[in-house]
C-alpha cells in the first residue's frame, strides 16, 4: 500500500510525472482536472458544473470536487495504493482527504512537492495550450491559476511538512531527470 500526493503548480510535470510513478508502483493516479475534463467532453451533469469554473482558472466548489474524491478513493483498484495528482488543493481539501483516508484506514506515506519556478511554469504552459488545446491555458486564465496556486494550494505544504509528509522534488530539467529524482526520493523512503 502506497498512498502519495503530489503537489506543484500548475505547469510543473504533475501529470507526466504522476503516469510515470503510478505505473512504476502499479497504482493508479487520480487526477481531479482529468476527471472534470473527461466529464466534460462527455456531457456529463459533472462535467457541465465543473466547466464555468475551470474555463475562468477557479476552483470547482468543494460540494462538488470532494464527494468525487472520495467516490474515487472507494474503488477497488486502490487496494494497493493511489497517486494523487491535483487533490488536495487547499488546506480544506487537505482535512477533507484526511478525513476520507481516516475513515478507508488508509495513511499517507509521503506528499511530493516539484518546484519549478513561475516563468517555467508559464512557458510550459503555453506551449501545451498550442499542443493540446486546453480552454483553461491562455495566459491571463493561467496567471490567474499560478496566483490562485500561491495563495491557497502553496501553503499547504506547510501542512504536510509539520507532519513529516513533504519531500520536495527540483522540477527542472528533461521529464527523465525529474523522474530519476522522484524514484530515488521514493526509494530511499521504502528503506
Ligand atoms: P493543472 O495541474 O494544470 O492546474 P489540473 O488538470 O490539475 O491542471 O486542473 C485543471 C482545473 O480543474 C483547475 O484549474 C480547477 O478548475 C479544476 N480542479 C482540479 N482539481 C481541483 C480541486 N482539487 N479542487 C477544485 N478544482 C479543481
């Protein structure tokens, strides 16, 4: 059983790193925004709540983003263990998710913070937004995202540290090499 949280901006590599991890753990990775995006491009009743908020770079309503979370977590294919990618957010979110895994019996083993600084962040961004065609990656959504991440999901980290959870990762350099470091990181935690 191996429960991790991964943390970062948006922009950091959260998602190519989370694949990367899961993979390597046979767990899956539970990312919200992939969750909201699926639902909406199938039309679902989710999906339809979650698209004004994300298309503006806000926050989905906890009403609807925690029940997900914990619907998520409740599925079987957690038995070993899960990756999550995006969840928590806030500090909210955070007493939320330790209530849910309080009530599963299940602990986490280690939140991972990649850093990368903001004007990485904001050209990786738009690179991606060509790439990918994402509604939420022009550039005034995306400053309001990494403004929103500062105030409300940075701080969280301080959370996590206060109980021996953080482990920050460097997020510069090519995927592999941040990959390298995050294995060696979790590696070193299984000792
Ligand atoms: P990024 O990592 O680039 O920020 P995500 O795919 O994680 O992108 O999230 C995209 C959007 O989905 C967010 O801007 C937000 O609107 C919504 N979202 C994702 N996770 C959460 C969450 N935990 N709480 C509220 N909204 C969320």
């Amino acid at each position: 059983m191996t429960a991790i949280v991964l943390l970062g901006p948006p922009g950091a590599g959260k998602g190519t790193q989370a694949a990367r991890i899961a993979e390597r753990l046979n767990i899956p990775a539970i990312s919200t925004g992939e969750i909201f995006r699926a639902n909406m491009s199938e039309g679902t009743e989710l999906g339809k709540r979650a698209k004004e908020y994300m298309e503006r770079g806000e926050f989905v309503p906890d009403s609807v983003t925690n029940p997900m979370v914990k619907v998520r977590l409740s599925a079987p294919d957690t038995a070993n263990g899960f990756l999550l990618d995006g969840y928590p957010r806030t500090l909210d979110q955070a007493h939320v998710l330790r209530d849910i895994l309080a009530e599963l019996g299940v602990s986490l083993d280690v939140v991972l913070e990649i850093q990368v600084d903001e004007d990485e962040v904001v050209a990786r961004m738009l690179k991606r937004a060509t790439e990918q065609n994402r509604s939420d990656d022009t550039e005034p959504v995306i400053r309001h995202r990494l403004e929103i991440y500062h105030e409300l999901t940075e701080p969280m980290a301080t959370y996590y540290a206060d109980q021996d959870l953080l482990q920050v990762v460097d997020g510069r350099g090519s995927i592999d090499e941040v990959s390298e470091r995050i294995f060696a990181l979790l590696d070193g935690l299984n000792k």
